[in-house]
C-alpha cells in the first residue's frame, strides 16, 4: 500500500521538474541564442517478489514478479537545433548559421555563447554590452604593408580603432590599360582624351607622395613619323607646376636623363618591347618603365628635396588583358589602377560570413583588422549553463576547439542578424498539457492510496 504511495509522491516531484523546465522554455522564446531544455523520464528501483524460474522437463519458466517503486529523471538535455534568424541591421550583431560558440572572455575564465548582440565599449573593444564581457578573436598582423590573421595564435580581446588614422602611402605603381589608335596620322579628335594634339593621345593620373599630397601624372604617347608600330611616351609630374619636378623615365637599370621611352607593337596590336633612350631594352614579362621625380612640397617645409620613384606598367609583352594596345580603334584614356593614397581615418566597418573584420577608411582603403574566434565541442550537449545565455566547459563536454569560421564543422556567421531561440510554442504547450495530466494522474494515485488506507482503519470499529 505505502509503496502506491511514494510511487506518486516520485511521479508528482518529477512531472513539476519536467513542468520547471517547460517554464523555462517558454519564459525565454524571446531570449536570444537560447536552446531549450528537454526532460526524459525512467522508472526507478523494482522490488522482486519472486524470481524467475528456468523451465524443467515437467514445466515451463516462470517470468520474475516484480513491483516497481515509481520513477526519477533520467536526463535533462539542451537541445542544439538551430533558432531562425532575425535581421538587425547592427553591423555589431552576429548570428552563427550551423554549429559553433562564440568565445567570451572575463577575467580568466573562458565563456561560450550562441547570443551575438555585440557591440563597442569606449575603448573600442568588442564586447557584450549586457554584461561587459570581451569576445574573443585574433588582432590582424602587419608584415610587409600586409595584414594577416595569425589562427593559430591563441585568442585575444577583439579592439577595432574607430577614428585612428591610416597612414599616408606614396604611389609605386600605376598602370596602363589604354589603346592607342593605329590609324594614328595627324590625330586631331578629342573624345575621351584629357589632352590632344597632332598625332598625340594624352592620359592623365592622380598620384600621391609619402606625405599624401596629389600630384598629376601625364603620360604623352606620339605616333613616329614613318615607323610602324612604334610610339614615343613622354612623362611629366605636375605639368602644369610653375616649378619642374624633374621627372625622368628608364626601362633598364641605368638612370636615364630623359623623361621619353619608345613602346613598340606586333602587327596584331600587342606590345613587343619598350625602349628608354640610353637604349636599354625588355622584350619579354612584365613592360615597367621606372618613373623618378622630385617632390616639391618636402623642399618648402625644410626637409630637403625628396626623391619619390615609382613603376608605369605598360601590360605584359603579347598580352591584351589590362595592358596598352594598338588596335585601329579610337584611342582611350584608361590608368586603371594606381596604389598611393592620402592619410585617413576608420569611419566604418563591416564583419564577413567567416567573421573578418574589415576597416573602412575615410581615404578610400579597406583593411583587415581581425577575425571573430568560434569554439565547437565533441558533444556540446555536455556544456553547463552558466547564466547571461553564456556555457562552461563540463568533464563531459570535452576541450574547446577554437579556430576560424568553416573549420571543423564550424557554421558561418551572419552580421547584421541575431539568432532566436529555437524554442516551438506548439511543442511546449503539448507538453505542458502531457505534464499537467501526468501530475494529475500520481495525484489521484497518491488520494486513491489514501482512501484504501482509510478504509483498512475503518475495518476494527
């Protein structure tokens, strides 16, 4: 009789605890990153009545009698489904699209979370605003003007400079993807060209020094009278500087005194060589005519005449992509790409799928600042809650892998979005209703018991 008795009081104490985590699922549908929490039951100990009996050449077995003593939980799991994804607009917020943690620091002790509501603390470092804590990640490195990120240097606090300055960078290169009209004789059209004259096609080019002042690069290019596929470059900085900057123009490796080459073309319109005026000659890769000239504005501030050199890349020998032609087609002006730039400051920024951080400067430069750190587990099932939507490491959920986004089944992070919680209303409240008549049937298992013991009083009257 007892035994019905506690048999109930088991029943009752473990459906609240399922009802407890129920609640808790549904207090946060809201909570960002949240992963449910799921109650499986098991039945407790068996008293044995009778033993089972092997079967003899009279009878049969007999099966055990046994009476069981109610029930316990067997487990309470965090289910790691995968929440829907609500856009934000912040550039601060991340969400993880597959498996993976965020990596948060405080103090000593290391956090993981799947809620991404970043944001920036007044030094610039990356952080939860609800509770300070630093998220974690690699600083980019520069070797050689490059930034890298270095993964297998172990984690640190994530600082993006907002406001810091970008260093001005001198031009040492500048390239040519124009064509110059074949049918070139006495070239007096001006369409597209900055400047014309007989038989001249003219390109213009903003350059920078170390300082970060602009200056002009003209490049003449001239039909020769009577030769063939040939064309004479002539290079002038600042043009119309009422000072002369002293520009020259090489192709080999001895200082020419001119500021002219001869750039030469096949039949078919692509470049074959380019000649300097001491007579130095390349016939094959890369057609780079070294450009020197003198920066002005280092000499009126004191610091002496500053001699700034850079490379005019005419294109490859025999090629048409991005390279100089002669094809019987109007001449273009195009310097395509040159690589200087003036002083700047960090106005923006933006994360990527894989969690680089990439700096936006006022100068027009992007630049790679650092990179979102993600941890995974063997079974992150074994992970401890800690509070703050934050886990902990347990003896069950195996050490932290920490490493870049899409590494190790790692997901890809999502800017500008949150991950909700994957809590189902309709799941939670079919559960509630399973639970609630699971609590109602041990309670009327524990009155009935009761009833049956007062009638066993009632028996001696």
């Amino acid at each position: 009789m007892m035994r019905s008795l506690y048999s109930g009081v088991s029943g009752l104490q473990n459906h609240q605890i399922r009802m407890d985590v129920i609640g808790n699922n549904i207090a946060n549908i809201n909570t960002n990153g949240f992963k449910k929490g799921r109650v499986n039951f098991q039945d407790m100990l068996s008293q044995t009545m009778s033993g089972a009996a092997r079967p003899t050449d009279d009878l049969g077995g007999v099966n055990p009698k046994q009476v069981g003593l109610g029930m316990t939980v067997a487990s309470i799991d965090t289910i790691h489904t995968q929440g829907s994804m609500q856009t934000t607009g912040v550039m601060t917020d991340l969400a993880i699209q597959g498996n993976g943690f965020f990596v948060m620091n405080s103090g000593a002790k290391e956090f993981y979370t799947r809620a991404g509501a970043f944001g920036l603390d007044e030094n610039g470092t990356l952080i939860n605003p609800a509770n300070g804590m630093r998220v974690q990640g690699w600083q980019a490195e520069t070797i050689d003007g490059q930034n890298f990120i270095n993964a297998a240097a172990d984690v640190n606090n994530l600082v993006i400079p907002v406001g810091s300055k970008d260093p001005a960078a001198a031009t040492s290169e500048v390239e040519l993807a124009c064509n110059l009209d074949k049918r070139t004789q006495d070239l007096n059209e001006g369409a597209g060209a900055i400047e014309s004259r007989e038989g001249t096609w003219s390109i213009d080019k903003s350059v920078y020094d170390s300082f970060g002042n602009t200056h002009t690069l003209r490049v003449n290019f001239t039909k020769i009278p009577g030769v063939e596929n040939q064309w004479q470059g002539q290079v002038v900085v600042d043009p119309d500087a009422e000072i002369n900057t002293n520009t020259l123009a090489d192709v080999g490796d001895v200082n020419s005194t001119a500021n002219t080459f001869i750039v030469e073309f096949s039949n078919l319109g692509v470049l074959t060589g380019a000649v300097d005026t001491l007579g130095e000659r390349v016939e094959t890769g890369a057609l780079q005519v070294n450009i020197g000239f003198d920066v002005l504005a280092a000499a009126d501030e004191g610091e002496g005449q500053v001699r700034q050199n850079l490379l005019l890349n005419l294109g490859d020998v025999g090629s048409v992509v991005n390279s100089v032609t002669q094809f019987a087609e109007k001449s273009s002006t195009k310097a395509f790409r040159q690589n200087g730039y003036p002083m700047g400051y960090l106005e923006n920024f933006k994360i990527d799928q894989s969690g680089q951080i990439t700096g936006v400067y006022s100068n027009g430069t992007n630049r790679l600042l650092g990179q979102v750190a993600m941890a995974s587990f063997t079974n992150p099932g074994g992970l401890e809650k800690a509070g703050e939507s934050t886990y902990v490491i347990s003896n069950n959920s195996g050490d932290p892998n920490i490493s870049q986004s899409g590494v190790a089944g790692k997901g890809k992070m999502i800017a500008g979005a949150l991950e909700m919680s994957n809590v189902d209303l309709a799941e939670q409240f079919t559960d509630m209703i399973i639970t609630q008549r699971g609590f109602q049937a041990n309670s009327k298992t524990i009155t009935t018991s009761d009833q049956m013991l007062q009638e066993l009083l009632t028996l001696k009257r």
